[in-house]
C-alpha cells in the first residue's frame, strides 16, 4: 500500500504513551525523510534492517530513544549522502535532556537546521526582537545589512545564510501552512539609525505583513519597553503542544524545551501582550515612521 509523503503522524493515543522531545522528533523527520528519498516503505526497511515494523516506526516518530548505531544503521541503509549522515549523527549525539547549543557562523542562524525544523513543523511561533526586524520578516536588502554588521562574515558564508532565510520565509508564507505567528517587535528596531537607509522597503513589507490572516505584529512602543530580556527569542508550538524555546546569540542559538528555562520567556511574553500596542495601533505605527523614512 503506498505511504503519504508527509511526515509521520503517530495517533494521538501513542502521543501521550511516549514522549518525545524536540532532538528526537528532529531526528525522526530526517529518518523519515531518508526513508522515502530513498524509495523504500516501511516494511522493505525492516526487513533489511532485521527490524519489526513498529521498531522503525518508533524511530520515525521519535519515541522510545533510538540508539545511535540504530540510527546510523538506519540512515545506512537509506544511502544518505555522508554530509546528511554526519548532521544527523551530530544531531542524535547531543544530549537528551531538552537542552542543546547550536554554533553557527556570526549571525546567521538560518543555516541550522533544527530553526527551519522548528518553524516547519510549528502551530505557533511567537517571537520577541528588541534590536532588529525578526528575520522571518525582513526584505533582502534589510537581511543583508544585519548579516554584514561587524560580524566580518566572508560573502559566501552570507550568500549562504541569505538561501536558507529565503527558503524559511518562504515556508513561512505558505497560506496553506496551520501556523499562527505573532511578532513582538521593539520600536526602536523601526527607528533603528543605524539601519535608516534600508527601511524604507522594510517597512513597506511588514505593512504588507499585517494584511496576512495569521500573521500578527505588535510593536512594543518606547515607553513600554523592558530590557530585562536582551536577547531575541522565539517560542515554536506543534500540533501537539509541545513548546521548543531558541534564543539568540551573535554565535550560537540555545535551544530548550525544560519548564525552568520556558518559564521566564512565557513570562515575558504574558508582559508584552499588555505594553504592546494592539495590531490595528501597530499598524498605525508604522505607517506614521514610514512617513518620515525619505
């Protein structure tokens, strides 16, 4: 019987019997998706692995805690590129305890692919960025001045991280994706000296993305601004309510779904719902610094 394309999707029965977490999901979608480029359905793998059928489910949906020479035999037999099996052997060897650090080069996260596999696959994201445009947001030119702002990050290291933001944005403009996404944005970005010669069309585009049924944008006006968090970040729902946090770093990104480390970026997030401007006022907002933006 032929097999769905889509990633796997356990029943909801299974959800709540084995926990998963956000490395294991991630590692399961990479062995899924090895699996079907590699043109074999679930029962030819078994067989060549020696396994039973729900054995290679399980590791395809993330539960139970593939070892990692089940992995690697896995990812083996479905003739992955050796690039693609070391990223997803780095990726099953971090630790297990809902907590890891990516490095990237400077500024340039999008080139993780654990981000573009958290946006993915959210229901929500709700982001917070006190400094800049949130990236999922911003125009090329605007992209481009953030990538080259002191980091001395050689072109072709930015050429790269510009592909991968596109490719993030673009899934993120897909109408057709179930995600709701909510931007807090502090108005100082907007007002940013340092970056007024590009935001001219920045501000055009989240004019334009305030139009989109499920894109929300609240600025946070001046007076209502708190730097008791500096870092951007971002909280990334799936259909299952499990939230991942990622926080941002010049040179890596911090990645937790441990209730101590949400707890404190949910907090912040239930301030800013009260000192933000409301949509309609952001938008308003907006328009009125695009007025004085030659």
């Amino acid at each position: 019987m032929p097999e769905s394309s889509s990633s796997p999707q356990p029943d909801s029965r299974t959800r709540r019997e084995e926990k998963t977490t956000a490395k294991s999901r991630e590692v399961g979608a990479a062995l899924h998706r090895a699996r079907k480029r590699a043109g074999l359905n679930q029962p030819e793998l078994s067989r060549a692995l020696g396994w039973s059928n729900p054995k290679v489910s399980h590791a395809e949906h993330g539960t139970r805690g593939a070892p990692i020479l089940d992995i690697a035999n896995f990812l083996a037999r479905a003739d992955v590129s050796p690039d693609e099996f070391q990223r997803v052997m780095a990726l099953a060897k971090l630790p297990a305890n809902g907590y890891s650090l990516q490095r990237h080069p400077a500024g340039l996260p999008d080139r993780l692919h654990t981000l573009a596999f958290l946006a993915s696959t959210a229901r929500s994201i709700t982001v917070y960025e006190p400094y800049d445009i949130p990236d999922l947001l911003q125009t090329e030119q605007y992209a481009e001045a953030v990538m080259r702002r002191g980091h001395f990050v050689p072109g072709k290291v930015i050429a790269e991280g510009m592909t991968a933001r596109q490719k993030r944005q673009a899934v993120f403009e897909d109408d057709k994706r179930d995600c709701d996404s909510t931007f807090y944005i502090d108005e100082f970005a907007l007002r940013n000296p340092a970056m007024r010669d590009h935001m001219g069309e920045q501000l055009v585009r989240l004019a334009l993305a305030t139009c989109r049924q499920r894109c929300h944008i609240r600025i946070v006006p001046a007076t209502g601004v708190d730097r008791d968090i500096r870092n951007g970040f971002a909280l990334f729902q799936n259909a299952h309510d499990d939230t991942v946090l990622t926080v941002n770093t010049l040179t890596a990104m911090v990645i937790s779904e441990q209730g101590g480390d949400l707890a404190p970026y949910q907090q912040k997030i239930r301030t800013l719902e009260t000192t933000a401007l409301n949509e309609l006022e952001s938008v308003d907002r907006i328009n009125a610094i695009a007025t004085t933006v030659t």
